[in-house]
C-alpha cells in the first residue's frame, strides 16, 4: 500500500518535541502511558471519510481545487474502489485505528434502491478484507440523507411519505453495513430535518415522523445484531435555517420526550456548538451531566465567521478542557474522536492531509496530558467543592433532598440576613489553566 501518497513514509513516527520532521508526531506517542491506558486507548481518533477522501475543496465561489491522485477511474465503483485503497493506505501509514463513513461517501448511489444497496455491500466486502489486513475498526456509519434532491424538503421530516421510505431504506443498509463492518456507533445528523418557513411547516408532525424513523432504526439495528449506541450529532443550523437537533440540551429534550433515552447517546461536534452560540466545552459538559456523551467531531471553527468551516483541531486550551469532561466520565465507551475536518481550499496537496491529522492528533495528546494533569492535582474540583459546599449541609442539604419549603427558607433567609459575597475567581483559574498548558 504505497500508491497515493508515495512521498509518505510507512508509519509516521512520533519524533518528540524537539523534532523538525513536519511528518513526525511531537506529543502523539500512541503508546505513551497516560494514566493506567496509553494515549492510543485514550484517544479513539478516527478518520472521516467524506472530508479527507471525497472533499475536492469547492466552495460558492469556485470548484474543486484540491489534487488527489485517487478517484481518477471513469467508472464510479472503480473509482470507489481507488478511494477506499486510498483511505486504508493513508489510515495505516498515519497509525490511526478508526475510521467513519456515509453510504454514500464509499459507494455511488445506483438508478434504484436495489442497485444502491448491491453498491454499498460490494464496497463493504472490500473494506471487510482490508479492516482485516490492517487491523483499522469501524467507529461509525451513517446515511447521507441530505445531498440528494429528493430530501430537499427533508428526509425522515419530509411531507411525503416516499421520501422518507427512501430514508429508511438508506438507514437499513447503512447499518447492515455498520454491523458488518463491527462499528460501535451508528450516526444521525439531521441535515435537512428542519424547517425554513413555518408558514408551511407543522413542526409538531415532522419531529413526531423523525421518531418514528429513530424508533424504526433502533428495532432493525437490534435484531441484526447491532450491540453498539445510536448518536445523535446536534446542529443548530445549515442546512435548513432551524435544524431540529438544535444542541445537546434540545436533543436530551427529543430523546426523552420520544422515549429513546435508553438507545441513543450524543455525538458532540466542535463546530456545531460554535454555531448554537454555545463554547465546545459547554455543549460537551451538558452531554456529558445527562450521561449522554458517546463520541465527538473534533474540528473547529473560525471564529469570525457564522458558518461550519469544520477546520483541524489546533486549539490546546479547547483539546484540553474537551479532554477534562471526556476523563471525568472515564472515556468514550462506544465512540471515540472522530476528525470531522478539511484542510483548507488552498491546501490542496495530499501532504496536507498528512499535516492537518498530525496536527489534530498532537493537539489531543496534548490536551490528554494537561487535563490529566489538572485532574490529578484537583485544581478546579477542590474550588469548585468548596464553592457548592453549603448544600452538602444543614438547608443546603434540605433543598436537594426536597424537604425545605419556601417558609421554611424565608424564615432562614430573615434570621441570616445578608450572604458573605465570595468571589468566582474566573482569571485566577484561567491563569492556572495556562500554567498547566504550559509546562505540562
Ligand atoms: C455536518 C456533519 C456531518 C456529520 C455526519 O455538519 O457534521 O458530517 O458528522 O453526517
Ligand atoms: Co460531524
């Protein structure tokens, strides 16, 4: 496997720091000890299929611009083929374990549903012997139910039932093909499950109709053996201008709502907390407190712009506040880091591809180290104990277990008189928070 990316060698190695080889890991030592796991267990990265192999990186203003090597066959399952030996070279050589896909990233869609499905599975077969070769795992399949015209008014929230037969046929196979190809994961992203315009939308209908596809996918999946967790990916917007998987707050409100707490957890992306106006650790942290935080998008985005630019991860304070609430609740069970990511327009070599990962990797390994760390030495849970340590007693104690009223707590509040104010200490944490980062 030296076909596309000739230039790189076998196995990028981890170098260290002090290492000038752009094609070296500086922090990334895969089995570097973190705690009692090494960095490899830590941080399930996975490669996403769609951005590194099928981006060409066209925007609204022009066409493709990247140069890749493989795709190049005039028939469309050669040309998966070529895609799928690119994806395995590059996944092996870089030393990444997973990888992630739609349908219709690896196989073309046919003229009927049959022939889409006799696509995916001849293209599965594929990816079954090479995931055999080379020991990379599947973390999760997902249908693309968004790019082709027939969902442009939704997939499963669609107002015709056709539309979203053909939904549902996609999900079937896509997760035959997730549990053939051992993921523990299986992925909803709600692109185009939302509205523009209410003046013809019933909101109330089409989220009822994309619970019935949740609830149809969850009895499917079960009875061919899918032992993994559902996700599901929050996206305040982009495609429609109200996606209904707004953040995770909204979406913990869905899957309770529709009863499906019990199968489903949540897949965080960076990017996508951005855009709900919320900070990555945030969106994290609410996942996380309700027990639901089963696998992330790492990637970000640009800062002065109100789109899904779904850059690499370079952020270390991010990566390693990301990193805190991922060891608080002891790991990813079925999910893992999945880099949902494009290099940039003009970074049109493979090389760069190369880089982009590299770079991602590092910043995590990083950010495992300093949460570690911080996490270790109780720098912000010993404030943050005695910040919330007058409910561990006395009426604290009394309005957590629900036995206080509010008499009770007017008399409490009249006899006390006024509260000692204390400060939050934001800027000194902060302070610590880069001190770690740095010397870490
Ligand atoms: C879109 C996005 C998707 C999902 C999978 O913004 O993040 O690629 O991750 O469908
Ligand atoms: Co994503």
């Amino acid at each position: 496997m030296n076909t596309y990316f000739p230039e790189v060698p076998e196995r990028i190695p981890y170098e260290g720091a002090g290492s000038d080889n752009p094609l070296s890991f500086k922090y990334y030592d895969a089995q570097a000890k973190v705690g009692s796991k090494t960095m490899e267990q830590h941080l399930k990265f996975a490669v996403a299929y769609w951005h590194t192999f099928k981006g060409t990186g066209a925007d609204p203003f022009g066409g493709g611009s990247l140069t890749r090597a493989w795709a190049t066959a005039t028939n469309p399952m050669d040309a998966a083929i070529q895609t799928l030996d690119a994806n395995f070279e590059f996944i092996s050589k870089l030393g990444i374990r997973y990888w992630c896909f739609h349908d219709r990233d690896i196989a073309p869609e046919g003229a009927t549903v049959a022939e889409s499905r006799d696509n995916l599975s001849v293209v599965v077969e594929k990816a079954l012997s090479y995931q055999k070769a080379t020991g990379v795992k599947l973390l999760w399949g997902t249908a693309n139910c968004f790019s082709h015209a027939r969902y442009t008014h939704g997939a499963a929230t669609n107002p015709d039932p056709l539309v979203f037969a053909h939904a549902a046929a996609q999900v079937r196979a896509a997760l035959e093909a997730t549990v053939v190809l051992g993921g523990t994961g299986y992925v909803f992203w709600g692109g185009r499950e939302g509205y523009s315009s209410l003046l013809n939308t019933d909101m109330k209908h089409e989220r009822e109709q994309i619970a019935a596809l949740l609830h149809m996918a969850v009895a499917y999946g079960r009875s061919i053996g899918f032992k993994g967790t559902f996700f599901i990916e929050p996206k305040p917007r982009e495609p429609t201008t109200h996606q209904y998987d707004y953040d995770a707050a909204t979406v913990l409100g869905f899957l309770r709502e529709f009863d499906l707490l019990d199968d489903f957890a949540l897949n965080i992306e960076a990017n996508h907390a951005t855009l709900a106006g919320h900070t990555f650790h945030h969106e994290l942290q609410v996942a996380s407190d309700a027990g639901k935080l089963g696998s992330i998008d790492v990637n970000r985005g640009d800062p002065t712009c109100g789109w899904d630019t779904d850059q690499f991860p370079a952020d270390l304070s991010e990566a390693a506040l990301a990193m805190m609430v991922v060891l608080r609740q002891r790991g990813l069970a079925h999910g893992g880091l999945n880099f949902d990511a494009k290099v940039r327009r003009g970074s049109f070599d493979s090389t760069d591809l190369f880089l982009a990962h590299i770079g991602g990797m590092d910043t995590f390994a990083r950010g495992l180290v300093v949460a570690h760390r911080l996490l270790e030495d109780k720098v912000f849970a010993k404030p943050m104990s005695v910040r919330y340590s007058g409910y561990k007693r006395g009426m604290g104690k009394r309005i957590l277990s629900g036995a206080a009223t509010l008499t009770e707590l007017e008399a409490y509040a009249d006899r006390d008189g006024e509260p000692e104010r204390i400060s939050g200490r934001q800027e000194g944490l902060e302070n610590i928070l880069n001190r770690y980062i740095l010397e870490s």
